[in-house]
DNA sequence: GTCAACATTCCTGTATGCAAGAAAGGCAGA
DNA sequence: TCTGCCTTTCTTGCATACAGGAATGTTGAC
C-alpha cells in the first residue's frame, strides 16, 4: 500500500477542527456566502479563537471559505462554471492516475476493484444509494492509491474530496448507477489487460462532466439552490 | 485577460510573510530539513509569532514545509521520486491546459505568444539564459490563461510556482534551451492551427522528464545537495 | 568511561487582551 | 420621508501571556 505521504502533521486540535468545519460546510450546514463566526464556532468547538482561525487558513487554501480582509470569512460554493472546470481537471487527474495504475497495478488491488464491483452490483440490484456511493469511493481510491504516486495521490484525493457532494449528486441521475456500474467494468478489464490508454480513457470519460451529465448537474444545482 | 480567481483574499501581513518564507525557501535560504524559529523570523520581519504561524500554515498545506506537532516545522524539500511525481502531473496540466487554450485561445494571445518566442530567440543567441527563463514563464502563463479555465490556471500556477527552481535547473543542460525553443514553436504552431490533441501532446512531453531531462535533473539534484 | 535518570530550559500550542477598521444604527437636515 | 453623516458597537488581526511537552545538559551510579 502507498506510503503515507503526509508531510501535513498538523496541530492536533486545528486539524479535528478544521475537518469537523469541512464536513459540515460539505454537507451543507452553513448556507451559501454565510459568515462563519470565529466567536460563535470557538465556542461551540470549546476552544478559543486561535485554532479556529488556523482551521480557517486550511479551509480557505482549499478552497471552501473566502478569506477577506477585515470582513471575516464566508462559505464559498462554487458556481456552474467553476465546478465543471473542476470537473475537467479531475477527469484529468483519473486518467493519469488509471494510465499509471494499468502499468503497476498489484493483482492484490485488482481483487479489490473486483469487490468493491461486486459490491456496487449488489447495491444496484438493491437501489442502496449510498452502498453503492462508499464502494465507488474505494474503487476510485484504490486506483489513486496503484498509480503508485505519492503525490497524484494527495492531489487527487483533495479534489475528490471537494467534489464529494457533486459526484453524490449525479448518482441520482436515473440510470446513472447502472451505467456507472458497467463503466467500472470495463476500467477494471482495461487495468487487467494493463491497457494503460485505454483506462485512462475510460476513466477520463468516466469522470468528465458532458452530455447528460452536463444538464443534470446544472438542475441539481438550482434544485439545491432553493 | 483571465477573471482573477483569489478566493484566497488573505490576511495582509500573513500573505506577504508567506510570500517572503515561499521565496527564501526556494531560493535555498534555509538547509534541507532545517527547523524554522518561529521566534526568529517573527523578530526578522518585525511582527508577533502569530502572523508568522499562520504563513506556516498556508506553506504547510503547499508541501514546503512540514508541521510536527511539538516539534516545529522544518523545511522540506521533495525527492528524486516525488519531483518525478510532481512533473508528471505537471505535464498532464500544462496538456489540459494546452488542449483547451488551442480552441479558445485569442489571436492577441498568440500574438503574445510569439512575442514571448522572439524574446527566447534572442535570449538563446546571446546565451542569456535568465531572460529566457523570463520569457518561457511568461510563454507557460498564457497557455494557462488561454485554457479560460480559472480553476485549472490556479492549480497549475501553484504546481508552476513550485516547481520553479528546478525548472530552472533543466534549463542549464546543454542544448535544452535550443530544444525547448523548437518545442514552443511546434507548440505555438499547433495553437494557431486548433490541433487540441496536438498541442495537448506537445506540451505534455514538453514539460515531462524523460531520458536526458532525467538524468539531468537527478545529476542537479545531487550537485545542490552538496 | 558509559549509561541512565532527573532537572532545567526552551519551544510550541492555546488563551486572552488590545487596537483599528467595518458595519449598523441613529440623528439631523433637506 | 429620504438621504447623508456621525457615532457606537462589533469583529477581525495582531500581540502577548501562560501551560504543557520535548530536548538537552548534568549528575550520579555502575
């Protein structure tokens, strides 16, 4: 399995909080442009202002707060524009992340793909949304994890992380699971063939946000919106 | 030009001492896992340990340097195999960005594309090779901006920023900085022709380090380290 | 002479105090 | 009644104080 790579050890309390913040913004407790009070959260964390503010410097690098001078710091969702760039760059990164794993993939890591397959077949057969959400998470990991970069790794798992409730999002697109599903099956034959083009285009395609993608995106957008 | 994409509006002073520390720590000021004083650099740039904490945290979060809790951060600087890592990445980037840019890109951009070119020529002739340093960052920065995708402009500007030095290290090999001017003409040619796929593959293998770059980059390595 | 335990010192992480700037509200004038 | 200015209050940003843990040096025993 990868090395770690965490050259981020941080502060212990700074760290939790800053995780706890990212969650709860991610899922949509504060609303959009609202002011998070360093006040009010130190409080609420049971702390003072200092790591709340060190938990802030994380946030806003990346990305999910906005950081202006004087004023305080507000949660920032991208708009329709930002997130499909986003989009574009993530299916960038599968694709490089599917090129390399497809030349250095362990066959111990092909039987997990395969599992976490399974898995999503099974949740599929049952409609279980979020079954199938976590076991295409791991699929998408353990491909990071076998491109066998430290550093891609870390970085596409930060963008991963970002586009989280997106990516659940499209899940609800009706028959997106399925073809999800049989997209996956294809990518792990690719990386068992160590097609190393052909899993990046897999994955490129599988990621990418076009078609119908496109539109469901943007309706689920004004939909969460309200 | 490009919509300035900051959603990093930073605290003033933090901002710039993380600038300051960004720089002296790419130019080389500090020794490979030398720990930096809090105390020290707060008295040098004549502020409390605070602002100064909170740089770390930014320089933390951009691999530079390394936070160990009750311990103090230390500079760190990446490997043969994470550099490796970090242009292979780069070189996907700077393909996206190219892939995009050569459908989007103005005809004042690739006016000031060439321009950047002519200014290489002259460089490489008179064997200047800071002014074509200048002039190939310059020739990289539009591409990004040309890609009309804020969000990959600011992640490839961050990976660009980090890279810098080493950049610099290829350019001392012998004859790359004639081959790199070859490479920007094909690359200019295929912006001006919209071949995506063509400029996308140039400038992947522009930027990627395979065989002589390799070796090159692995031979500086070592002579910096003494 | 070497090693181990202890004490001291230093440094980080957190809390809190303080000053300056921004926003909000009130008051006066048109 | 609306608008513009002033004052008040709130909040951020920075400085500093304080506590706990890590590292280092010293002393004593073997």
């Amino acid at each position: 399995m990868g090395r770690p790579y965490r050259h981020v050890m941080k502060s212990q309390r700074a760290n939790t909080i800053a995780e706890a913040l990212e969650d709860m913004i991610l899922s949509g407790d504060f609303a959009e442009g609202e002011r998070l009070d360093e006040i009010r959260l130190a409080e609420r964390f049971s702390v003072s202002r200092t790591p709340v503010r060190e938990a802030f410097q994380r946030l806003a690098q990346s990305g999910l707060i906005e950081q202006i001078p004087r004023r305080g710091v507000f949660v920032r969702r991208p708009g329709p524009v930002e997130l499909v760039e986003m989009f574009e760059v993530m299916a960038e990164f599968e694709a490089l992340a599917g090129r390399l794993a497809a030349l250095r993939i362990s066959d111990a890591a092909l039987a997990v793909l395969e599992a976490a397959n399974d898995n999503c077949r099974a949740a599929l057969s049952e409609g279980n949304a979020d079954l199938y959400y976590v076991e295409n998470e791991r699929f998408h990991h353990v491909i990071y994890e076998q491109s066998g970069s430290a550093f891609l790794q870390q970085e596409v798992g930060r963008l991963h992380r970002r586009l989280k409730p997106y990516r659940r999002m499209q899940l609800r697109l009706r028959g997106r699971m399925s073809q999800s599903m049989a997209e996956h099956e294809d990518i792990v034959a690719a990386l068992t063939a160590g097609d190393a083009g052909r899993a990046a285009d897999l994955l490129r395609g599988h990621v990418a946000i076009q078609g119908e993608k496109f539109h469901h995106l943007m309706a689920s957008l004004r939909a969460a919106a309200e």
